[in-house]
C-alpha cells in the first residue's frame, strides 16, 4: 500500500546514499546559502528536517546549479525512491541551472523517462543548456513569467594523439545527436530545424518556449503588481535576439498552429552539424 515517506524512511536512504552522495544532498541550496532547518511536532514528539528534505516528502526535487555527478547522484535516488513510494502520484521537479555536464544530465532525464510516476518539471530563473533539456523532459513543462530558457549545441575539449581526439570528436557528435532527437521527441519539431534553433545560443522568453513547445504553460503571478498595467508590453530598447532565430520560431510556430505537428513523423536524417573538437560537456 502506497504511504507518504516519513523521517525513518528518508533517514534510511540518506544513510544508504555515499558520502559523497550525502554532502551533495546536503548542499543542494545555492552553494554557500544558508539551507533552513525546520521542525514539526506530531504526537508528542518533535522532528527536524532540512528544508530540501522536508521538500522531497512533498514529492518536491531541485535542480539547482551546475549539472553534475553529485546532482546526478541525489536527483536519480530521489526520483527512483518516489517512484518506489507511489508510482502514480506525479513528481514536482524544481530547476534552476545554467546547464553542465552532458552524460550527468542524461542520466537524470532517462531516470525521468524510466520510472513510472509522472514528473511534472517547472523551470525559475535560468534553464540553460543540459537544464533545459531536463525542463522539456517533463510529462508536463512550465516555466516562471520572468525566467530564460536557453538551448545551443554541445561544447567540448580533447587533448592528446590527434587519433584520440578524433575518436572524443565522434563521441561528441553522438551524444549532440542525442540531445537533438531528445527536443525532437518532445517538441516535434522536425529534426533539421531543431539543428538550425541548436547552432548558436538562443535565449527564449517564457512565451517563445511555448511557440516552440518546449514547455506547456507559463506559470502565472497570482498576485499581480499594482502597477502592472503601466509596464510596456513592447520589446526591449536594444533587441539582442538574432532575428534568423526569431524567423525561425515563428516559422515553427505557424507549422505547428496549421496542424502540420511532426509528433508522429519519424525524425529526417540529416547530417549533423560540426562542434567544437571536444569531450561530453556543456558550458
């Protein structure tokens, strides 16, 4: 029978984790903040927690900072532990990264797709690179009204016997072709296109992820400004976008809104664009 986890029961798989693991887990606020501890009282006795685990109780998990092993470690763990808990409750999975480590980042997203609970991702702040990529991995995707979104291709380095970089380039033109049919997958977006929106840094507001369908919604304010309608809905005095990218969306977007959606259409073969010479990472 399905039952909300208590102190015991987080205890244990906090004690199961490495220390490694646990430090990591413990430091899951911004790095240096302060993380709060809290205490509750239930029949008599008193339990603490630290914010971050009283959140995952809650079937709440972030994301925040650089992706890594440790962020790896603590995400993969708190999801495969809620799945284990209640496999039809969704998961709340809360990030705010400037992306990092593409074989880090992968093993949170096939946990993702492997566990049966749905995980619902909503995105604050920034969601760059491998963090938005684990934003639209959700079953269902939001993103904050004041948050970016940013999606580019992968970035890495090689050294040594140019016969090794050759091979560390091939692996890194295998996992870019990975991360471009992971948007495919989950946008419909057709494949060439996706390598056009992947050849430079795009930063999108809320509302282009949702032309591009990268996420569901935008989460609204429920406590609007009392001077929110003053605010100039123009755009910015010096536009920084490109405007091929700006093109390209809209371009997309009419595609998708004529009922032309390529969700079910198997992905183009294309030949994938070149990158940097490099290994598996992100910036």
């Amino acid at each position: 029978m399905n039952k909300k986890p208590d102190f015991e029961t987080v205890k244990a798989m906090f004690d199961n984790l490495s220390p490694k693991e646990q430090e990591a887990l413990t430091k899951k606020g911004p790095e240096g903040a302060f993380v709060p501890t809290i205490e509750e009282q239930e029949g008599g006795r008193t339990t603490r927690w630290d914010l971050f685990s009283r959140l995952l109780t809650e079937r709440i998990i972030r994301l925040d900072g650089q992706v890594d092993g440790s962020m790896a470690a603590v995400a993969q763990a708190s999801l495969q532990y809620l799945d284990s808990v209640d496999n039809k409750k969704p998961i709340r999975m809360i990030i705010n990264s400037p992306g990092g480590s593409v074989l880090d980042g992968l093993v949170i997203y096939d946990t993702m797709r492997e566990i049966e609970a749905p995980v619902h991702t909503q995105g604050y702040g920034m969601m760059a690179s491998m963090g938005s990529l684990l934003l639209v991995g959700g079953d269902k995707r939001a993103a904050s009204k004041n948050s970016s979104i940013m999606i580019h291709a992968i970035a890495s380095r090689t050294e040594g016997k140019i016969q090794d970089q050759e091979v560390g380039l091939e692996n890194t033109d295998r996992l870019y072709k990975i991360l471009a049919d992971i948007y495919v997958a989950h946008t419909g977006i057709p494949e060439e296109k996706v390598y056009e929106l992947l050849e430079r840094d795009n930063w999108l507001t809320p509302e282009e992820g949702m032309k591009l369908n990268l996420i569901d919604e935008v989460i609204p304010h429920k406590k609007p400004a009392p001077f929110a309608h003053m605010v100039n809905k123009g755009a910015p005095k010096r536009e920084r976008f490109n405007e091929k990218a700006k093109r390209l969306i809209e371009e997309i977007y009419q595609t998708r809104t004529q009922g032309n959606d390529n969700k079910a259409a198997p992905a183009n073969t294309v030949a994938t664009p070149a990158t940097k010479k490099g290994g598996p990472s992100t910036p």
